[in-house]
C-alpha cells in the first residue's frame, strides 16, 4: 500500500514538472500565446499536410506556446508518432516538441 502510494505522488510530480513550464509562458505571453507561435502552429500543420501518413484517419492537434510544439491526438502506429514529431520539428523556429500523442491500435 506505502509504495502504490508512492508511486501515485512520483506520477503527480511529474506530471506537474511537464506542465510548469507552459504555466511560466502563459504568464510571460498571456493566453494568446508569444510572438510567432501562431504561425509556426500554422507551419506545422502545414508540413503535416505534405505528409500523406499523418492524415485522417489519424487526429493530430497541435498547440505552441513560447515556441514549443504541443502535439496530441491519436495515430495509428509508433511510426506515425514519431513521423509528427520529426516532421514538427522541421518547422521555422521551434525550440522543442512534446509528443503526447496516444496511439489507437488501428493498422
């Protein structure tokens, strides 16, 4: 039972490390986001669009903030997941990308 919870508070913990950082750019830029990240989400999803494999019936969503790259959704494969990674990481002027993108076990 001691160590279920432990695992429990680690679990919580880094969970609330990942989310700190957008919190510290969501007070430096407001809820509208920085400089440029409207359009370097609007770069990814363009880079997305060339790419046949990340289309439907896979759902990718993509948020930036302080010109990081939040990618979510659902793809079919661990390919694909890694595909939108990379290919995020191509567009002009992101710093980082964070993948949370779930896989749906489709192909």
């Amino acid at each position: 039972m001691r160590r279920s919870r432990q695992l429990c508070a680690l679990a919580v913990g880094i969970v609330l490390a990942a989310a700190l950082p957008a919190c510290a750019a969501y007070r430096k830029c407001g809820l509208d986001g920085c400089p440029g990240d409207a359009n370097i989400n609007a770069d990814v999803e363009t880079l997305f669009d060339q790419h046949p494999v990340l289309m439907p019936p896979n759902l990718i969503h993509v948020r930036t903030l302080d010109r990081v790259v939040y990618l979510s959704g659902v793809v079919d494969t661990d390919l694909e997941r890694e595909i939108a990674e990379s290919v995020a990481l191509q567009a002009p002027g992101v710093a980082k990308v964070v993948n949370s993108i779930g896989l749906s076990g489709g192909r």
